[in-house]
C-alpha cells in the first residue's frame, strides 16, 4: 500500500514537470522567434534576454488566471 502511494505521488510530481517543461519548451520557442524577428538588428544577449523575460510574464499572468478562476469557481 505505501509503495503504492508512493509511485502515485512521484508520478503525479514528474507528469507536473514534464507538463511545466512542455509550456516552457513551447512559449521559449515562440517567444525566441518573435524577439529575434522584433529586434533583428540587437545582438543575441538581449534577443535571450527579451524572450526570459516574456517567457516568465507568460507563466505569471497564466498562474494567477489560475488562481483567480480558481478563486471564482469554488468546488464547495
């Protein structure tokens, strides 16, 4: 039973990841893009930089829609 539950519990935490590592994997390739056709005459240390910083405002702003659908929509 306890080994039971623990696979349970690690396979619930390593789907999250691979889940998290898919949505970074596809927004940095977006975001990658679309500074590198935005800033074509920057070098490629802020086209990167760019691309992290909307990247990690993407993962924010989808969190709190989350949380606040979350918050709007009780399950009790």
């Amino acid at each position: 039973m306890i080994d039971a539950t623990g696979r349970l519990v690690r396979d619930t935490f390593f789907v999250f990841v691979d889940m998290v590592n898919w949505l970074w994997n596809k927004l940095w390739r977006f975001n990658r893009a679309a500074a590198k056709a935005m800033l074509p005459g920057q070098s490629r240390g802020v086209q990167t930089t760019v691309a992290f910083v909307a990247v990690c405002g993407e993962i924010i702003a989808l969190w709190l829609v989350l949380v606040d659908f979350a918050d709007q929509h009780p399950l009790l």
